[in-house]
C-alpha cells in the first residue's frame, strides 16, 4: 500500500484517508479491488441512510452562456450544516450544470412511465440514456451520478436525496 495509491483512492472516492488505508488493506494492495470496496461501503452507506428525512437543503440554478440553456435542481439532506458545506453545494452545482447538458428526462428506472417501458427493446440502454441516476456523470466518465451521489452521502455522514430537476431550452 503506497501513499500515492491513498491519495489517489481519495481524490477518486472524496473518502477520508483511515477509509481509503482501511480499503487497501482489505484487497491487500490491490488498486482496483479497494475502489470496488469503498464503492460497495458507500451503497451499503446510502441503504442505512436512505430511511432518514431530508427538510433541508438547496435548489441550483444553472443557465448556459448565452442563456439559451438552463437547469433548475432541488437536492435535500438532513441538516442546514450539511447544506452548507462545500462538498453539498459543488455536488448541487454540479448536478445542474449536468441536467443543462444531458437532459435526463427521469430520476431513476423506477420513474419511466409503464407506457414508455412497454414500448422499449432495451430497457438498460434506455434508463442509461434517460435516468438521471445511471447517466455518465458529464465532469467525470469514470463515474455515474448515482455513484456520485453515494460519494456525497459517503462523505457528508447524510442522507441525500435529489427530489426534482428540470431542463429549459429555447424552442422546446
């Protein structure tokens, strides 16, 4: 386990280094092995947390230069201190500036109408393409929102939950 594979593991997950040993620890050295241990920790993470309420939180706006794009998202946690905190609010940011550039059209599988599904061959393709959860995160293609979402949570202690979002372009 070398200092350089820590500080990698941590800039990749925003985990906290004791996470990130403990991790390479447990795949004893192997790189690739930790990244998968510390993801699989942080859906175990968002499982527990998911249960709790969310009454705070921030709404982002994102308009285009030019202003012919936009994206307007709400993103809840726990408590005002986690709102506060810049890990939440660049997550926010992020997450509209990503529903401005892909345009997901649901938040998750579960979301697709049954009309829509009944109509699609690929329902796995589909929900990559549309659901915002298991879409490419646009400012990193090594991760999907969803595991961006379960960094957060991992690294804010807090459940976080994205409630709506919408897209606004001119002429749609």
């Amino acid at each position: 386990m070398s200092v350089s594979d820590i500080k990698k593991l941590r800039e990749l997950t925003q985990v906290g280094i004791n996470e990130c040993k403990e991790a390479l620890a447990q795949a004893k050295g192997d790189f690739d092995r930790a990244l998968k241990v510390l993801k699989e920790k942080g859906a175990q993470i968002m499982e527990k947390k998911s249960a709790r309420t969310t009454s705070q939180g921030l709404v982002e706006a994102y308009v285009h230069f030019g202003g012919n794009l936009g994206a307007l998202v709400e993103v809840d946690c726990e408590t005002d201190f986690v709102a506060r905190t810049d890990a939440f609010k660049k997550f926010v940011k992020d997450l509209s500036m990503h529903v401005a550039a892909i345009n997901p059209l649901y938040l998750k599988r579960e979301d697709i109408p049954t009309e829509v599904s009944s109509k699609i061959e690929n329902i796995d393709e589909y929900s990559r393409e549309h659901c915002l959860l298991e879409q490419i995160y646009v400012k990193d293609n090594t991760i999907t929102v969803g595991e961006y979402l379960r960094n957060v949570i991992s690294q804010t202690g807090e459940n976080v939950v994205i409630k709506r979002f919408v897209r606004f372009a001119l002429g749609e």
